[in-house]
C-alpha cells in the first residue's frame, strides 16, 4: 500500500494544531478536553508513524532500483 506523504503531513499538522487549540480552550468538563486531547494526540502519533513507515519503505525501493 502506497502512503501518500502529503497526506499524512497535512493529517499530522491538522490533529497537532486541534490538539493546541483544545488544550488551551477552557471546557465546562475536564474529562470531555482530556478525552479529546487523547485521541487527538494518538492521531498525530499515528500520523508520525504512518510518514517513518512510508519513507522507509521508498528508501528501500531506492535501495533496490
């Protein structure tokens, strides 16, 4: 499966931004900004992730053309 990098790059900034904009937003209840900054934060790791994966694999198709 081809990862598309600029794809992943925009993902990444976009749930990394988000992950800023709740931190600093006040919430009326903590767990609901705690549970957001979760799963906005496993995103972006996720997205960090996918873009290791992807260039490693197009170092090794440069590898072995």
């Amino acid at each position: 499966m081809k990862i598309n990098k600029d794809l992943v790059d925009a993902v990444m900034m976009m749930s990394f931004i988000c992950l800023v904009l709740v931190g600093t937003s006040e919430f009326d209840s903590e767990t609901t900004q705690h549970t957001i900054m979760i799963l906005l934060g496993a995103i972006t790791v996720a997205m960090v992730a996918l873009r290791f994966i992807g260039s490693r694999k197009q170092e090794n198709q440069e590898l072995t053309d």
